[in-house]
C-alpha cells in the first residue's frame, strides 16, 4: 500500500494531477488551440510531469474527450435539476426555465462553448461519435420536453424528432458565435434568440 505524502494518499494525488491537467488542458486548448497545444506545455501549466501525463491520459485527445463528455453532462445535470422542480409547471414556464439553466451553465465561462463546439469538432473519430452521443441524448431531452407540451396543448400533437435535432444544430451555431465573435455578442441576446426558437419551432 502507497505511504501519505504529506498527509495525502497516493490516490489524492493521482486524482489532484488529473484535475489540474484538465484545467490546463481547458485552459490551452481554447487559448491556442487543440492542435496548437503541446503535452510538455500542458504538463508545465499543470504542474506535473511527462511520466505522469501519460500515467493519467494515453494522448491529449483522451483529455478533449473527457472535457467534452463532463461539460455536456455538467448541463444535462443542471437542466434535469431545475426541471425536477417544475413537475406541475405549465409547458411554456419548463422549456423557458431549461434554457435559462442551459444558457447559465454553458456561457458562465467562454471557454466551455469554445472547446465543445469548436474545438471537439472533427479531430478524430472517437470524439466524433461522442459528439453524436450527445447531440442524440440532447434532443432527445427536447423531444421529450417538446411532448409534453404537446400533451398539455402548448404544441400540436406530431413527431417531434427532426425538431429535437434541428434545435441541438441551432443552438450549438449560436453558442459558437457568441464565443467567436469579437467584440463579445450579448449573452442576453444569445439567450433570447434560444428562448425564442424553441417554442417556434415545436408550435409550428
């Protein structure tokens, strides 16, 4: 059994490595990009060595993978949690509170829509079928939210799949031009474009 160093278990530490590895890698990836962004630059922003990058992670594409998995599900998570209060809520108030907590989670750090909708795009295939992992599950989520709103007479009663896509799309090119554009769009403006195409797009 590894001996405490410093009154911190060989597990703490490993655990503590990965995290700062990770803040670095969110860090650079979005400042020079992924392709730019070096595993010595990452060790040095890290605070760890080569040796033990590559105990964590076999390649920096497993760190992009993996942000891109935890911002997606970090969310999810605060959109299921906010709804979960909002059982009885009319259809309107639920899809106007999931956005709201959405567009929160994902512009509370310009480096999130960065990283997952610019550069996660197209840099190998594993992170592309992550990718569609997730738009799948998204829509999923508004597909679900999109019937009932329908069941509540909010919307017409019809299949709302190809909606739930065409809204993931639409959303992810606003939230990658708010990042990208210089000087910074409006987060409220971001988030009233999204607020307002959702329910045009599942009453039409």
């Amino acid at each position: 059994m590894a001996r405490p160093y410093a009154g911190i278990s060989s597990d703490e530490r490993r655990r503590q490595r990965r995290e700062r590895l990770l803040l670095a890698a969110l860090d650079l990836f979005t400042a020079r990009g992924f392709a730019q962004t070096k595993v010595a630059a990452l060790c040095a922003a890290a605070g760890v060595s080569t040796r033990n990058f590559y105990e964590e992670f076999e390649n920096k594409e497993r760190l992009l993978l993996l942000l891109h998995d935890r911002i997606n599900a970090l969310a999810l998570e605060r959109v299921t949690a906010a709804l979960a209060e909002l059982d009885s809520a009319d259809a309107a108030t639920r899809i106007s509170t999931l956005l709201d907590a959405f567009v929160s989670t994902v512009t509370a750090d310009p480096r999130v829509p960065r990283l997952a909708y610019v550069e996660a795009v197209g840099v190998n295939a594993e992170l592309e079928r992550q990718h569609q992992e997730w738009v799948a599950r998204w829509a999923d989520f508004i597909e679900s939210e999109a019937e009932n709103a329908a069941a509540q007479g909010f919307a017409p009663q019809r299949d709302f799949h190809l909606t739930a896509i065409a809204l993931v799309g639409a959303v992810t090119g606003l939230l990658r031009e708010w990042q990208a554009h210089d000087p910074p769009l409006d987060v409220a403006d971001i988030a009233a474009e999204i607020k307002g195409l959702m329910p045009a797009a599942i009453t039409r």
